[in-house]
C-alpha cells in the first residue's frame, strides 16, 4: 500500500465511490455514453491536477460541477448545438448532495458496527488502523509511532481491513437471514 499517495485514497474513498452516479449524470447531460464517460474520465484529471484537493468540502458535488462545466464548454465549441440539450443544460443543476434521514441512519448504524469491530481487533492492528486511515497519517508516520517498520505497518493494515470485511459482511449476511420471514428460511432448510 507503499504505493498509494494520498490523493489516490482521497479519490477512491471521496470521488470514485460516486462513479456511477457522476457517469449516469454526465449521460443525462450528453445523452451519450463515450461522450458520457469522456467527461467524466476529463473530470478526474482536473481533480488530480488541483493543489488543494484536500480541502474540497464536498468531492463529490465538486465533481459533479466540474462534469457540467465540461459540458457546458464541448456544446459551446460545438458547431452546432441542439436545442434540447442546450435547454436541459441550462435548467439543470446539481441535484441536493445533503443525505436524505434514512441515509444518515443507516450510515451512523454502519458506523457503530464499524467502530464495535475495531474495539474487538487485536490491539497493534487496530492502532495502525486508526493511525492510517482515521487520523490519515502516511504509513512512514505510523512505522514511527508505532516503533515498527512501513512493510509490518501495512501487513497490521492489510490484516485488519481483511478482518472488517469479513466481519461487516457476516454481519449484513446475518442480518439478511433475518429479515427473512420464519416460514420462508424453515421451506428453504427443508429444500437444501
């Protein structure tokens, strides 16, 4: 994990999470898949030329933003431009990015979940963990706090991720099993 700087993090976890939606957007603005996906692949270039990424308050509407100027430039140095889309670009904007009640509910559930299951990692594992990816320490900070090497940091962090997976994904499991009415998971023991 050596080789990921923290932009690349930053993007994965901030922008790329939102790939589909931010593609989805730029074909409603551009009604055209490659054209789509164009923008939006000139969109995460122009992010990863800015200086202060970091200090983008909202990645994702950021983005969105940028696909619609991109947009808005290609129809302008267009010969021709339609109608329609000239319209549809002028009346639309970003949707509201603010999460909906139910979202920040299921979000703080998962949190919860998430912070139980670093409570239950082994002690080294879960200082590592939080060191990287709570507090954002680069990995070379974390082997010196920790008094250990950057290879062992990232096997506690490899480690310990691998372990949050599993754990959250028995837990969904579980939780699906549940939701399962008696009658059907008692037919479907009976079947299997």
């Amino acid at each position: 994990m050596a080789w990921l700087r923290d932009i690349d993090i930053w993007f994965a976890d901030h922008v790329f999470a939102y790939h589909h939606q931010t593609r989805r957007y730029a074909i409603s603005l551009v009604r055209q898949a490659e054209e789509a996906e164009e923008l939006v692949q000139e969109a995460y270039a122009r992010l990863f030329a800015l200086e202060d990424w970091a200090s983008i308050a909202n990645p994702h509407a950021f983005t969105l933003r940028i696909v619609r100027n991109l947009a808005i430039e290609r129809f302008r140095r267009a010969e021709v431009v339609r109608l329609d889309r000239s319209a549809i670009l002028h009346t639309l904007e970003v949707a509201d990015q603010e999460p909906t009640p139910d979202v920040v509910a299921m979000d703080r559930s998962e949190l919860r979940r998430v912070a139980q299951i670093l409570e239950e990692m082994p002690p080294r594992m879960r200082e590592a963990m939080v060191l990287r990816r709570i507090e954002g320490l680069p990995p070379a900070q974390v082997a010196e706090r920790m008094k250990i090497s950057v290879s062992t940091v990232e096997t506690h962090l490899i480690k310990a991720l691998r372990l949050l997976t599993q754990r959250l994904n028995r837990q969904e499991a579980q939780a699906k099993t549940e939701r399962i009415p008696a009658w059907e998971r008692k037919e479907r023991l009976e079947q299997g």
